[in-house]
C-alpha cells in the first residue's frame, strides 16, 4: 500500500487577493509550510512597491539581527561570560 503524500498547502488565490486589497501597493508574507520549510508570498502592484518593500525588508532585517546581538552580548556578560582582563 503506498502512502498519499498530503497536497501542499498553498493560500488560495482569493485570500491573497483580499490581503492585497488591505494594503496600498502589495505585500510581503513570510510562513512556515506544513513541512515547517519557510515560503513566501508576495503581490505587489508596481516593481517601485516591490523594489521599496524588498529594502524596507532587508533594512527590518538587519535591525532585528542588531537587537538579537546586542541582546546576546547582554546575556553572555550577565552570565559572567565576557572577556577576562589582565
């Protein structure tokens, strides 16, 4: 007996397009599939809205890889974990 392998899930077309009509020019959406594999959906009305939201993004990103490594440092020194002076 094989086994079926559950179709993947893909947002429908409908639900995107009232994402879309939420938004002024498109949108960026970033999950996680059935598999737990990253995906990402994206609409945009012109390549300027999708060139600004891709900066927009990557500028988000290095904000938060920023706060996630001043918030590491902090943990490493109160755990008493720094560099040792001479």
């Amino acid at each position: 007996m094989s086994k079926k392998r559950k179709k993947e899930f893909e947002f429908p077309d409908l639900l995107l397009k009232q994402i879309s009509e939420c938004t002024r020019n498109g949108f960026l959406m970033f999950y996680f599939n059935q598999d737990g594999l990253p995906q990402v959906a994206a609409q945009y009305d012109t390549v300027d809205a999708g060139l600004a939201m891709n900066q927009h993004a990557t500028n988000w990103c290095a904000a938060l890889n920023m706060v996630n490594t001043q918030m590491m440092v902090q943990n490493i020194i109160s755990a008493g974990g720094g560099p040792k002076g001479k």
